[in-house]
C-alpha cells in the first residue's frame, strides 16, 4: 500500500466528504484533498464522476469511487487491517448498511428542509427531523457507538451531519439537546476522536455557509 | 440453511430481486404473501421505519430493503457469488445498483402521477435512460463482464419498465431516442440465463393493466 497515490475531491461543509475524510483518517491512509468549486467543477471531477458530477469522490491509483457510502465501504474493504468499520457478522453487516441508507433517505432530506424552508412546510420538517433523531438514538441504544465500542459504518454515515446542527437549530429555532439529549451525547463522545475532531467544519462557518446559500436561493 | 422466509408480493420488482438472489444461491424459502391496501401485524413489526416490502426473515431476524437483502444473501449463503470479489468492481457494482435503484422512482412517477409531476418525472426519466444508454453500449452485464450485483438491480428497468409502457401507453424507450439500452434490454429478457428468474411478462402485463385501468377508472 506504500505507493498508493490516493486523491480526495471534496467540499468543506459536505457531510458526504466529512465520511470519507473520518474513514481515511481511521484507517490512517495518506491522501491529497482537492477542494471543489461548486459553482466551477475542476474537469477532474467531470471527468470522474460524469455521471452524478458531485463530491465527494474517492481516486485511487487514478481509478474513481463516487458516492460517499459506496466510497466508505471500499475504504474499509481495501485497508482492512486497521480500525474495521463494518462488522464482521453478515446480519449485523445488514443492519448498518439499512441505517447508512436511512440516513441518506430520511435525515439528509428532512435536515436540508428545516433552512430552506418556512411555516408551516418548515414546522413540518422540524417534526420529520426530531423524529429521525428519536429513531436512530432507538437503533443505537444502549451502545456508546452504532458500531459498538468503537467507531462504526454508521457512526461515520452520520457525524458529519452534527456540524450543521447549529445551523439547523438557529432557522429551526429549537434544541437537538432538549429534544435528544442521548443523540448529542452519542456526537460529542465521537467528536472526541481525532478522526472526527478534524475532519468535521467548524458549527459557526456551516451556519456562515448557509447563510449564503439562503440568500442566494432568496430564502430570506 | 436455517429458516428463511419472504414477505412480498409476486409482482414487485423489490421482492423479486431477492427471489432472483435465493434462487441463484438455491436457497429454499417460504414465501408469505402481503396485503398492502391492508399492511399485516407481521410487516409493520418487521419493518417499522418504512413498512415496505420485501422484508426477508432469516432464522427469524428481519432485514429490509431489497438491495441490503441481496447483499446478506450473498455473505450468509454458499453458492455462486452475486458481488465480484475486487473491491473496485463491487465499488463498480453498488454504483450501478444504487443508480438504478434510485432513479426507479421518477420512473414509477411517469406512469403514476399526473400533470406537472408527470412532466417532471418524465425528463428525469429521460435523463436517467440516457446515462443507462451510454453506459450499456456494447456491454451485457453492468460489470466485469459477468451478471452480478447491478444486473439484478436492473430488473425494473430491464422488465417492469417495458410492461408499464405497454399498460399505460406512455412510451418512453424508443430505439431511435435509446438505441443501446434496448438492445441490452432485448438480451436481457430473452437470454436464457435470466429468463428462467424472470416473472412471466404476459402475467405482469396482465396484472399492472388491471392496476392501471381501475387506477384510471377512480380518478374519474
């Protein structure tokens, strides 16, 4: 693995590109991050992911990876002795690859809806969000992470997501504390690995960020 | 083998990817027929978050969404394998697989919906058909030349997608517009390596004009 030439096409506030970023850090894989300009995508990108033309995506010895989960999976499969992310028992396997595609079907969305939206539509959101909360503090349970005792798939899937609950509580105007106390827990224990610890933004930049993003979509 | 069972209805392209999975694999299961207009204690149970189906049962423990199922099935049963074993071609294969399932939806919506929605769908539609036209250019199997993964991922597109268009009479696949993708999708059906998996299309065809019309007839 010595003469591994790894290449990471990333995006700061991506919570997509923070798992890769997390995954490559566990796994202690050296690695050269481009960050992208979404509104002026580098041919590189284009050329690598010409079908979804997003970040983040993984190039490994000039071959692509796209799609962060996909991305992660092929992380742990390539640089398997260190710091496993999936499980070994194919049902427990089953599990965290139900709650990775849970996340990205149910929380992204329902997250994404309570800063661009307003009302009712955004009352609405709040609700479908603090709900998705309550669901995965359910699946995480007594554990101190999703993968157990340590760090896991899901656990990767999902921290990214915490650096911009600042911003989602500021235009939501309520508490992830108040609501679900055992879910920020569970983010302020991971936040405590350097993997993570480096690799998520700082909470003030998101909200700056999407600041920006409401005017330029004349949210305000 | 342990106690495997199947919660689905015959004609969902979801449940019959995983049919598609144990068969390869020669798996015995029993199949429990649901009732969606009237969801059964059993489903709700099982799958909580989405009360879809399928959800498949092995030794009783549930795992839900078509596309985890079929990679449990491939790690917990012997036989031949339905992932290849390079980790950039299953990096490959979940591309491909999760790009197909994904677009399954604006898909669904041409034939569901209608007016605007309708319009929508259909250029997503489009879209989708186009990257699928270029990437099956002179290919059979989405990967390494061998049927895997992505090609059971492929069935709505490959079958289902033929049949709505016959149902309904909404014609998006033309061999002017889509001269690659029917090509692949004529081998597709008619090789004999999957036409023994696939469900018999004078029968889905029969069902989904029945489903079609009586949608029709309510909306009136």
């Amino acid at each position: 693995m010595a003469n591994d030439e790894v290449i990471l096409l990333d995006f700061w506030p991506s919570m997509f590109g923070m798992r890769l970023r997390i995954a490559l850090a566990e796994k202690e894989v050296k690695y050269e991050s481009k960050e992208e300009d979404l509104r002026n995508k580098s041919p590189l990108l284009l050329q690598m992911n010409p079908v979804h033309k997003k970040i983040p995506v993984l190039i490994h010895n000039g071959k692509p990876i796209c799609e962060s989960i996909i991305a992660v999976e092929y992380i742990d499969e390539v640089w398997k002795d260190k710091a496993p992310l999936l499980p070994t028992d194919p049902y427990e396997r089953a599990q965290a690859r139900f709650w990775a595609d849970y996340i990205d079907k149910k929380f992204f969305d329902s997250g994404r809806k309570i800063w661009t939206t307003k009302g009712e539509e955004q009352e609405a959101a709040k609700k479908d969000f603090i709900e998705c909360l309550k669901v995965l503090e359910g699946a995480l349970g007594e554990k101190p992470f999703f993968g157990g005792d340590n760090l896991g798939f899901v656990d990767v899937a999902l921290i990214g997501f915490y650096s911009w609950f600042f911003a989602y509580e500021t235009y939501g105007n309520f508490s992830t504390e108040a609501e679900c106390p055992k879910f920020v827990t569970w983010a302020k224990r991971c936040m405590q690995r350097d993997s993570v610890a480096k690799s998520l933004p700082d909470q003030h930049k998101v909200l700056e960020f999407v600041q920006t993003l409401r005017k330029k979509y004349g949210i305000e | 083998m342990g106690d495997v069972k199947l919660l689905g209805l015959w004609y969902s392209p979801f449940v019959h990817r995983v049919e598609w999975a144990l068969k390869i694999k020669g798996v015995e299961y029993e199949f429990i027929e649901e009732n969606l207009q009237n969801k059964s204690p059993l489903l709700l149970e099982s799958n909580p978050i989405h009360k879809k189906i399928p959800v498949f049962f092995h030794n009783g423990k549930p795992i839900c969404e078509s596309m985890v199922i079929v990679e449990y099935i491939d790690e917990a049963f012997e036989g031949p394998s339905i992932l290849p074993k390079d980790p950039y071609d299953r990096a490959i294969a979940r591309f491909w697989a999760k790009f197909l399932d994904d677009k399954l939806q604006a898909i669904g919506k041409t034939f569901f919906f209608k007016g605007e929605e309708q319009e929508k769908a259909k250029g997503e539609a489009y879209e989708t058909l186009k990257v699928l036209d270029n990437e099956v250019k002179d290919k059979k199997f989405f990967v390494a030349d061998k049927f895997g993964f992505a090609d059971i991922a492929a069935n709505f597109v490959g079958l289902w997608l033929g049949v709505f268009e016959e149902a309904t009479g909404i014609v998006l696949v033309t061999r002017e517009k889509f001269p690659n993708f029917c090509a692949w999708r004529d081998e597709y059906i008619n090789c004999t390596q999957n036409k023994e998996y696939l469900p018999p299309r004078d029968e889905l065809l029969a069902h989904f004009q029945a489903r079609f019309q009586a949608a029709a007839a309510a909306s009136k």
